[in-house]
C-alpha cells in the first residue's frame, strides 16, 4: 500500500487575531504548493483517497494541488483531520476500507512529521524527515501490510521525500 503525506503550504499570520482554523495560505505557500502540483503531475502520483483536514489552509493546499493528482479519486475533509497528534491521524488511516491501495493525508505538524517518522523504519531521507517536515513538503512511504488497519509503528519505508524548494519553478 501506498502513502503519501503532505502537510499544508504555508500559511499566512497577517491578521494576528484569526482563529488558527482559519488562516489562508500566504502567497509564498500558494507558489509551494503549485510546485507540488506540477511534481504531482509530472510524477503521476495518483492516490485513490484523499484525505484532508478541514482548516482553510489544507483545503487551499488541495485544491491548488488537485489538478495534479489525475482525475479518478475520493476526496474526504474531515474535521478530526484538524489535529496536531500522529496517533489520531493513524487511527484514522486504520479505518481506510481494505480495498484502497493508496492514500493522500493532508494535514498539519507536528503531527506529519511524528507520523512518517513513526511509521518508516527505514529510507534514504528519513533522517532529514525526523529533524523536520518543512510546509508543503511530500513524504511517500511504501507500507507493506494487508490492510490499512495493520499499519503500526515501523511499518513502512520513506520512498521520497520532497522539499517544494528543491523544485524548479514554473
């Protein structure tokens, strides 16, 4: 089975008294996460489930990366996905049906960052990933297991793991 994790483009603090659910991206996190699109596009990653956290800033990082992940896919924001814990976000995952083989979580730190580094034990970048998971940054982790709801610590191993600026632009 396939995962990816991304955690929101950055987001914007212009206005100091917004509720946190409620930031938009800030220009620098749009232009983030349209590089992820086209990374997502040209590298044909495809999950068949999308699963997103409700607060404005994920849900303006999916709909900017959207158009790169093809046309044929299950999309769910859901509020608990609204979470800074790891452990929420993988019972979550454990809850996936049997019958998807790839999934999208697109959420917030810390929590991104304890996940994939709880869940890969190995991988050419999971060091990099365990000081950090920068906005709008990519981790994709192979997870061999039967089900969804089999994922455990140590499960998986980090593939790849992208850093928006590492990638040229428009």
């Amino acid at each position: 089975m396939r995962l990816w994790l991304l955690r929101h483009a950055k987001s914007s603090w212009d206005d100091p008294e917004m509720e946190d659910v409620d930031r938009p991206l800030a220009p620098r996190g749009k232009r983030a996460a349209d590089r992820i699109r086209d990374y997502l596009d040209a590298e044909r990653i495809r999950p068949e489930l999308v699963l997103c956290s409700s607060a404005l800033r994920t849900r303006e990082t999916l709909g900017r990366v959207l158009p790169g992940l093809g046309p044929e896919m299950t999309v769910r924001i859901e509020p608990s996905l609204y979470s800074f814990e790891a452990d929420q976000l993988l019972d979550r995952l454990r809850e996936v049906p049997g019958d998807v083989g790839s999934v999208m979580l697109i959420g917030h730190n810390p929590a991104m960052q304890e996940l994939g580094s709880v869940l890969a034990a190995e991988g050419d970048r999971l060091d990099e990933l365990r000081k950090g998971f920068p906005t709008a940054a990519l981790a994709e982790l192979d997870v061999p297991v039967g089900s969804w709801e089999e994922l455990k610590p140590g499960s998986g191993r980090l593939e790849r793991f992208v850093l928006p600026r590492e990638l040229a632009s428009g």
